[in-house]
C-alpha cells in the first residue's frame, strides 16, 4: 500500500483523474487510487474523466472514448471512491473549462508551449513529429482550466507531470498579474512516496497502450497468466544459483503488495543468497495480487449489473462540477470586464 500524501490538509482542495482511454490498471490503483480513498475523507476531491482530454490523440476513435468512461467510473467504485464524498464528473460536460482554456490561451506562447517537457516527451513518444494537433499541444492551457476551475490546491501527479503544473501556476500568476486581484489560486503538484509500478514486460511504465498492464478487473487466469511473462533476474538460471533483487520485477510488485514486511525481507534473503526458483517466487505474488483484485473485481461486477444508476451517480457530479466551474468562469469574466448585461 503506498502512503498517504503527505502535508493534505483538511481545506485543500484536490483535483485529479484519468484519461477515458481503457479501463484502470495496478499502476494506477498504486500510484494514485489507494491515495483517493484516503484522501475523499480528509479534503474536498474532485475526480475527472478526461474524455475530452482522451481526444487530443484519440479523434475519431469515439467509442473507444465513450465507452471507456464508464468503465473508467466503475473502476472508482470498485475500488472504494465514495460519489457522496468525491465529486466524480465527465470533463466534456462542463463546457465551462473549455472557455476558460481558451482564455487561458492568450497568456501563452507556442514557443512555451513546445518548451515544456511533459509535451514534449510525449510528442515524441506518439511520434507526431511536427504532425501535432493542436489541442495535443495547447493541453497545458486546458489543464489549467481544469485545476482553476475548482480552485484546487493540490494536484497530485507522477514525477513527469511537474512540468504542467508549473506551467499552470506561471498562466495563474500571468492571469491575476492582468486583471490586478487574486482570481485565480496556484496549486501544488503532490508525487505520491511510492515508485512506479513498471510493466509486467519490465519495461519502465505500466501502459494500456504497450499491452503491459494488468487490469483491475483482471480475470484469475488473466493475473496468472501476467505473473507468468514477468522477468526476474537473467542470471538466475538454477534455483541454487543467487538472484538479484534491484530491478527484478516480481520483487518490485512484491514491495507494492505483500503487506508483511518480515515475509518480505525473507523472501529477499532467500533469493540473493541462492535456493528460492523464480516459479516460487511468481506463485507467491500470483497469491498477492489475486487477493487484491478479488474483491475489487467483484465490487466491479455487481456495480456493472446497473449501468443507469452509474451513469445517475456521473449526471449528480457533473451537475456539482459544473456548478463550481460556472462560478469561477463568471469571477474569471468579471474581472476581465466580459459582464455586458
């Protein structure tokens, strides 16, 4: 279990969420899930699913997008997000944080936009070259508006994302310096203490997109099957033979999921000094992650049986998200002089 955030306090105000691009996976749940549950019940938290987000690189693919918002909401459910104590709402649905975004485009430059590392890295990574849409590259601004909207104060993220956040606060600052008052509120980007779960192929980053993921509602045979392809150590080639601990990947998802220390340490212990098989080794995590999933599969399943009432428990959200988003766009055009009538 990874630790809760630290330095939330109870008047923080958290935003947070996922693209609608596949249903969730362990990386997600250790990175930022676990921390959601904790979270809903010491501060103000709102969820979203970034449809329109999921769309900068994904035009035209819109089944994928609108299916996979509901089956990124029951994933939340499934895990423990409370909508009575989260507000959970889809992006699309709040026009207000697209005509804040645009707003928010005239106080950045094209130049600072292609600077900012997040973007580029992932430029790269999707090889858009100087093919780029342009809501892939102006989504700095449209982040902003999202975090603004809500006046959020922290913003919890991966190492990678600081670069947006940063980016964020200099649009804040740009925007309040415009109009001469405090509209809009910097926030703090918070990493959670915990590393990245790497893919079960032990490359860097667990991704739907790479295929090296294991799904919260992942079937029994589904997690066997992952454990199974999971690299340990090259040069362990005889049960006798020690093993290597850094950089093997089953002990990295065991630091995640055994919660007993001693166990752990001794696995360690047996593996580096020679006579624990790998086959032993997967066994045991298969055993761990089949006890985390169960339940959470379970819970999926029985909150997939009432799809309307999922969608009810997203229209109530939307409806609260947008609520807050309206008021800040109106302080937003007030100050800028935009109230005609």
């Amino acid at each position: 279990m990874p630790p809760i955030l630290p330095d939330v306090k109870p008047d923080d105000i958290i935003l947070t969420g996922d693209r609608t691009t596949g249903a969730l996976h362990l990386g997600h749940y250790v990175g930022s899930l676990v921390n959601r549950v904790v979270l809903q019940e010491r501060c103000t938290q709102f969820l979203l699913l970034a449809d329109a987000q999921a769309l900068t690189d994904n035009m035209g693919d819109y089944l994928k997008v609108r299916s996979n918002v509901l089956e990124v909401a029951l994933d939340y459910l499934a895990v423990g997000i409370d909508p009575a104590k989260s507000t959970v709402f889809i992006q699309s649905l709040v026009p207000e944080l697209s005509e804040l975004a645009s707003y928010y485009l005239n106080l950045v430059t094209v130049a600072r936009l292609e600077r900012n590392p997040t973007i580029k890295e992932e430029i790269k990574q999707r090889g858009f070259e100087r093919n780029i849409p342009v809501g892939f590259l102006t989504y700095p601004a449209a982040q902003a508006a999202d975090i603004t909207a809500f006046k959020a104060t922290v913003v919890p993220v991966g190492e990678d994302q600081i670069p947006m956040i940063e980016q964020t606060n200099e649009i804040v600052r740009r925007f309040n310096a415009s109009v001469a008052a405090p509209i809009l509120v910097e926030c703090r980007a918070e990493v959670p203490k915990v590393g990245r779960l790497p893919g079960v192929d032990g490359k860097a980053k667990m991704s739907k997109s790479l295929g090296n993921t294991i799904a919260l509602s992942a079937s029994p045979d589904d997690i066997r099957d992952a454990v199974k392809k999971m690299y340990t150590d090259p040069k362990h080639l005889r049960v006798e033979d020690p093993g290597r601990v850094e950089g093997n990947v089953v002990f990295t998802y065991l630091d995640a999921f055994e919660p007993d220390a001693a166990t752990l340490a001794e696995l360690k212990n047996r593996y580096r000094k020679g006579g624990l098989a790998d086959s032993v080794l997967k066994k045991h995590l298969e055993e761990r992650l089949q006890e985390v999933i169960a339940p959470i599969r379970a819970r999926r399943a029985e909150f997939a049986q009432d799809p309307q009432a999922v969608w009810d428990m997203l229209k109530v959200g939307t409806r609260r998200a947008r609520d807050t988003a309206a008021q800040t766009l109106a302080e937003v055009k007030s100050a800028m002089g935009l109230t005609y009538f």
